[in-house]
C-alpha cells in the first residue's frame, strides 16, 4: 500500500483543527495573564528585552508590595485593565487605564497590592484581563459594555481587529481560571466579532488571568544523557493514568497521577517521557459520553496560552495549583533518570480562523488578535485574512521579533521555571518561515528565524550530553514549501517520516512499494541522506513507526484501513488519513505480533533516536480508528490490564530496549565507517547479503531484494560484545543467512528471532542467557518476515 505524504498527513489533521477554530466550544485560543513572583535569572527578561525593553506579563515587584502590568500593542490607541474578585458572573472590581511608552509600544500600569485589597476588595486570588481600542475601534467616552459606540469596522485595510467588548487575555499568563467555554457557559459565539456578535460583552463568561504568588517547588536534576541514549516514550498525560486502578482516583487523568508512573516508565526503560500539548487548551467542556465527541479537544493542538500549565490536568486547580504540580511531577520523573519533553504548538492557536470563509468579519477574538493582530499572525497581502499554508486557521507570525521573543519567552519558562527538557515542535516549518504577510518562505540559514533565535538564546544539548535543551522538530506542514525533512537548522533534530515510510513499505506493501536494500541500509544506519550534508548526526533523526497521529503500533499490522465512525469509545472521529500503509498481515493474530515485534525491533536496532507511543509496549489498540484525536474516552486512554500476549510483548519491549542501552554500538555519535565503500572489511559498521558477501551495486539497488544482514563492530564502537550481527528476511518465505565472522577466538550467540515459533516470555534472551549457534559460515535459516538479532562472545 502506499505511503503516507506528508501533505496527506496534515490534511488529517486540517480538518481535525480547522472545527476547532469556529465559534463552537473548542473554538479557542486565549492567552490569560498570570501574575508571578520576581524571574529567576536565566528565564524570561532576557529574550523579552530585545524586542520589548523588558519582560512582558504581570508581576509581582522586588518588595512584593505592587504588581506590574505590561502588555505589547503597537496599534492599540488605548488599554484597559480589568481586575474581578471572581473567575465568572461578576464584574469587574476595578477598571484601569494604562500607559503606553512610545519607544517600545509596551503599555503598563503598577497597581498597589495594598490598593487592591483594600479599595477594590479582592482578597482572594486576583483575576484580571484587558480591553482595547484601535484604528477599526476607537475609543469614544461615551462607550459603555456591549455597546457599539466608535466602532468603524470589524477589520480596517491594515489588518486591526480591535473590540472592546471582548476582554482579552494576557499573551504571557502563567495560568488561566477556565477555559473560554466550560460545561457551565457552553455558548462559544460570545467571542465573536462581525454584525452579530460584536456588540455582545464576553466579560462574565471569558477566562482571567491570575496573579501568583511565589513558588518555590522544585523540579529535581535534571539528567544530562545525550538525546542518542534516550528512548522516547510519547503519551497524553491524561491518558496515561485515567483508567489506572493502581493511582487513585483523585489523581488519575492529572500531572499527580503522571508522577506516580515515573517508575514504572523506567523499568520499561523509557528514558524521555514526551507529553502531548500541556499548555493550556480548550478541554474544560470534552464529554467522557457518547454525546457530543466530535467537538472534543483531546490531543489539545490548539494552544489558548503558551505558558500556562493546563488546569484540567491537575488535581489542585487553585490558584497555582497546576503549576505546582506540574513541577512535582517533573521533579518525579527527574528523580527516576527521566527527561521530560513537552510537544508545543507555536504555528497556530486556538482563536482559529473566519468562522465562514467568505466572511472577512466573524472571528474569535480572546487574546493575540484583539491586541495586534498584524504583529501576532501572518495575513494575507490585502491583511484581510489569515495566511493559512498549514490548514490549522492561520499561520502565526513567527518573523515578527515580538512575537519571536513571546516563543522564546514561552520556552524559556517552561525549561528554567518548570524544569522541561526537551520539546518536540508542531508543524516546525512554519518558525522558519521569514516572511510576515503575504507569503511564505522557508529558510534553515536565516539567523533572525524563530528557528534560529531558539537555538541561539538557549543552546541544543551536546551530541555527548551535558547542559543543554533537546529541540526536535515535526518537520512537515501542508502547504507548498512547508515539507522540510533534513533540512533544518544546527541544533535541531526531527521526526524522521522516511525512516517510517521506508520500513512500512518494506513491510507492509511487498509488491507494491519498491523498497531497495539501499534504502533499508540508508534508514537502519541513521539517514545520512538526510543529516550528514548539514553536519549534524545519527541521533538527529528521531525514528519512529508509529505516533500518536496515526494507527497505533497494533493497528499497524491489524488494519487495512481506518474504521473511524464506529461507535463510542473507539468513534466516531473525521478525518484521518486513507494513506497509511498498513496491513493487517491476513488476519492471522501470531503474524500481526510477530510484525509488530519487528517494527519495535527496527526502532531499536536503528541509529537514531527511537521515539514510540504510550501503548506500543502492550500492543494497545483502538480498533483501527487512525485520527482518534476528539476520543477522551476508555478507548484512547492506557490501561494497565493486559491479556497475555500483551503481557508478553511488555516483556520483549523491555528486553529489546535494554539491549540497546546496553550497546553503545547501536547508539552513535557519528556516521558509520565502514572499511571500503563496498563495507567490505572490519570497519564500524558492514553489510551482507543472505549467503555472506557484501552487496554489490546491483544488490543495493534491486527492489526485488528483501533480505539483508548486518555486523557491527563493537571493538570499534566502545560496545561490551565483539559484535553484533542482525538480519532482516522481509521474504513471506524462509532465507537461508550464512553467517561471517565472530572475531578470533568468538562464537555467535542468539538474542531474539522474532519468528512466531519463539513467541514467549524469553523470546529477548537476558544476558547470559543467549543459545550458541556457532562461529564463521553457520548458517542459519531465518523464517519468512523476521528478524535475528547475534551477538559474538
């Protein structure tokens, strides 16, 4: 079957994200202040300075006696602080106007914390947010709440789209009260502009910011391990514990309940947990019932704002609770030798795009573009609309150096103050985009690039570990210029959707895809197609055969296609794509284990860095639904109560993970050698045909090829064993591998065959463990679509 494009992939997810952006619940990207205690050095004011004169949000002062408001508008002509002692159905306690410096286009005001507890009455947590005016809106004294006094247009010809009737949120909250719609105020259209709605007060139903006291929790140490020695497990937090009996009920679904999986997550020997969107997402009004599925937010790629810990996922929702506790679960994870890496959403939010494409007037208005919607969002070259290549409502402005500094600001917050790792960037392309309006244009050299000032503000880990961050790209989008695999900056590494492609078309669709031994060679050894021409390494490629946008690693080899309206818990759900390259290995259930052992066992063979999905361990299915992404349900959600098999594959996961860490040799630095070009010889890595010689051109290059070996040579990788050999039989029938040689004085030893006859709790031998085959010219019959795995001693 053929290969997913990228294009085809992101078209999924087009139409999963562009309902989010209508008027409906999920319709929502609102960025809410929160006020918080003086920046340690090294987070925010650095990056912020340089396009602002200095950090942006609300905080508290030095003395702590005063909080300080500052917020970016170059086109506003005024701006209002509203402060409510409560997060719904009350107004405001004060409203106050602030000042706008000429130079930077920061507008600000310091309140007196004293003022206002005792003169405006808030003695609980303080909640605020702001109203604006501008060119299309200006202010007019007479303008009361829900009026339409000043206005000229919902969108004037430079692209404004001011209107006070909507209270807005702070691009730099540190947490919000709720989300814009919850189970209690279900009408999203309060948020909308153009002749119906523009008039209409959001006020007592929008999300406020909150101010914060100081925290100090910590997050632990962080570990310094190079990416290359990682294991990536990518899951939702949610999901991971909500149906798990073994963490209480009150923490189940939470960063609380997360933490206390840290150690089960290391005895799998997972080494990075790596967490669908955290940052704050319209989720408050998803339904856990058949009703109303198709309007949920469950991955929560549509970013409401770029600091704030999701409340919804935490088991304290006070005032800072989420916060807190998102920091004692990474401390968790950190104390189990566990990086945490967050997957974040910097190309679109979710205010989304017009609500009917031929409406120029009806937006969601919440945060960014309610304040500078010019400065905060690519538009089209009328400014009339959003510039949308990506089919997610609208590009962000990633060019513009506020908004610029308003993601790195973002990053450095959640890596210095809330102690994240690494981050994996959605639809990536798009922060290399060096063109505001009007077009698009990629570019990996451009050093004023989002993609760039990330790296340079705070460097990529060393490719042999230390201090550092770990930046990794999805590195595809849908529209033309927007697919930039391999091609991106110094310091990034990037799903690597080649690697996938190859090895399921290998699999999956013998006979109809052509898969060369060279190409299974070019993937096994680490893409250097890809990554060696820009200098960068093996471990920049983050392999993967399954993520969370797609079929799961069992519905790979179960499904021939997607079953997506089936009905609750495993439907319905649109979109997904019909291009997936599966097969469901002719319904015989020992073959789909043993083809999903192989796609685990390619992932841990392979140079690179493996990345696989929460689930993947026990074989977790969701019955072929391949764009599960509205699903808050039992189905999507890991459980904890395997069948047999399951308990079985969990045991081969772990094995096969634990033997590579275990060698060094399958984890390097740089690009293999070999001895000649041919990999003739004893060099780092060399190849083999079944009976024993090294491929020639010819070999290398017919499709008609299915079966290919391996050796490694551990005396010249540092590796504890001599060597390693694999061998790989995509043939349905039985091949014959003669094998070379062990090393003087060295025999070969078997670690797994994949084939369904050793099927079973030690089909990874442990160490010590592993049966004699013999030395030099044993040859060994590899049954049809398996994998072997030797090593010398």
């Amino acid at each position: 079957m053929p290969s997913p494009s990228p294009a085809r992939t992101r078209r999924t997810r087009t139409r999963r994200r562009r309902r989010l952006g209508l008027r409906t619940a999920t319709a929502v990207l609102t960025v809410t202040a929160a006020l918080v205690a003086p920046l340690p050095s090294g987070g925010l004011a650095a990056p912020a300075a340089a396009a602002t004169g200095g950090p942006l949000g609300a905080r508290y002062d030095a003395s702590g006696t005063n909080v300080e408001f500052r917020i970016y508008s170059s086109r506003a002509t005024r701006v209002e602080l509203y402060l409510y002692r409560a997060a719904t159905g009350s107004q405001e306690a004060a409203a106050l106007q602030l000042t706008k410096d000429a130079t930077t286009s920061v507008w600000s005001v310091t309140v007196p914390v004293a003022t206002i507890q005792q003169q405006y009455g808030i003695t609980g947590p303080v909640y605020y947010g702001y109203r604006a005016w501008g060119p299309n809106w200006p202010y007019d004294p007479a303008w009361t709440k829900g009026s339409t006094t000043g206005f000229v247009a919902d969108v004037d010809a430079a692209g404004n789209r001011f209107d006070p009737n909507k209270l807005l949120t702070d691009p730099y909250a540190r947490e919000l009260t709720h989300d814009p719609v919850t189970p209690a105020a279900t009408d999203g259209s309060v948020y909308g502009t153009g002749p119906q709605y523009r008039a209409v007060d959001d006020a007592a139903q929008a999300p406020k910011g909150i101010v914060l006291a100081a925290d100090t929790t910590s997050t632990g140490t962080k570990p310094t391990r190079a990416l290359k020695d990682d294991v990536v497990y990518e899951v939702h937090v949610r999901g991971l514990t909500e149906n798990d009996p073994s963490v209480p009920s009150a923490y189940r679904g939470t960063y609380k309940g997360a933490a206390l999986k840290a150690a089960d997550l290391a005895s799998l020997g997972v080494t990075a947990v790596e967490f669908l969107p955290v940052q704050e997402t319209q989720n408050d009004a998803n339904d856990v019932d058949p009703t109303g599925t198709a309007g949920d937010n469950y991955w929560g790629y549509s970013t409401l704002d770029y600091f704030a810990p999701d409340r919804r996922y935490a088991a304290d929702r006070s005032a800072g609770g989420p916060t807190r506790e998102f920091k004692d679960m990474v401390r968790a994870f950190h104390d189990a030798g566990i990086k945490v890496f967050t997957d974040v959403v910097y190309n679109h939010t979710g205010e989304g795009g017009p609500w009917n494409a031929s409406d120029k007037n009806t937006y969601n208005l919440f945060s960014l573009r309610g304040l500078d919607n010019p400065t905060y969002y690519s538009l089209t070259s009328d400014m009339q609309s959003p510039w949308d290549n990506t089919g997610v409502g609208g590009n962000v402005n990633t060019y513009n150096p506020v908004t610029r500094a308003l993601i790195t600001d973002s990053l450095a917050y959640w890596k210095d103050t809330l102690g994240v790792d690494g981050f994996r960037f959605d639809l990536a392309p798009v922060l290399g985009n060096t063109c505001q309006h009007g077009c698009f244009q990629y570019s990996r050299t451009d050093p004023d690039t989002a993609l760039n000032r990330i790296t340079a503000l705070m460097p990529a880990r060393p490719a042999g570990g230390g201090s550092g961050t770990d930046w990794i790209a999805e590195p595809w989008a849908l529209g033309s210029g927007t697919y930039q695999v391999g091609n991106f900056p110094a310091g990034w590494s990037e799903w690597n959707d080649k690697f996938r492609d190859t090895m399921r078309r290998d699999q999956n669709a013998m006979g109809v895809e052509n898969v060369t031994p060279s190409d299974l060679a070019t993937r096994f050894a680490g893409s250097s197609d890809l990554y060696q021409p820009n200098g960068r390494a093996p471990f920049n490629s983050v392999n993967f055969m399954v993520a969370h946008d797609g079929f799961t690693l069992a519905d790979l080899y179960r499904c021939n296609g997607k079953s997506n309206n089936q009905g609750w818990p495993y439907g319905p759900s649109d979109g997904g794509s019909d291009y997936n390259l599966s097969w469901d290995q002719g319904g015989v259930a020992t073959d789909q284990r043993k083809a999903a052992r192989n796609g685990f066992a390619f992932l841990m063979l392979s140079a690179g860095t493996p990345m696989m999905t929460g689930g993947d361990e026990y074989l977790r299915s969701i019955r072929c639904n391949n764009n599960p992404y509205n699903l808050d349900s039992s189905a999507n959600w890991l459980t904890t109560s395997y069948t047999a098999d399951q308990s079985t594959f969990r045991t081969y996961a772990e094995r096969m993970i634990a033997f590579r860490k275990a060698h060094p040799a399958l984890r390097p630095v740089d690009f293999y050698s070999a001895a000649d070009g041919n990999g003739n010889g004893m060099g780092e890595l060399n190849w083999f045909t079944p009976a024993g010689g090294a491929p020639d051109g010819t070999y290398w290059g017919d499709s008609g090829n299915h079966a290919l070996a391996w050796r490694y040579d551990g005396t010249e990788l540092g590796d504890p064993s001599s060597a390693i050999y694999v061998a790989y039989n995509g043939w349905s029938g039985d091949v014959d591998f003669t094998l070379p040689s062990p090393g003087a004085g060295k025999s070969w030893y078997r670690v797994t065959d994949t084939s369904t006859w050793a099927e079973g709790a030690d089909q990874v031998a442990r160490p010590g463990g592993e049966a004699l085959l013999g030395g030099s010219g044993t040859v060994y019959r590899l049954h049809g679509r398996a994998v072997l795995v030797l090593i010398a001693k």
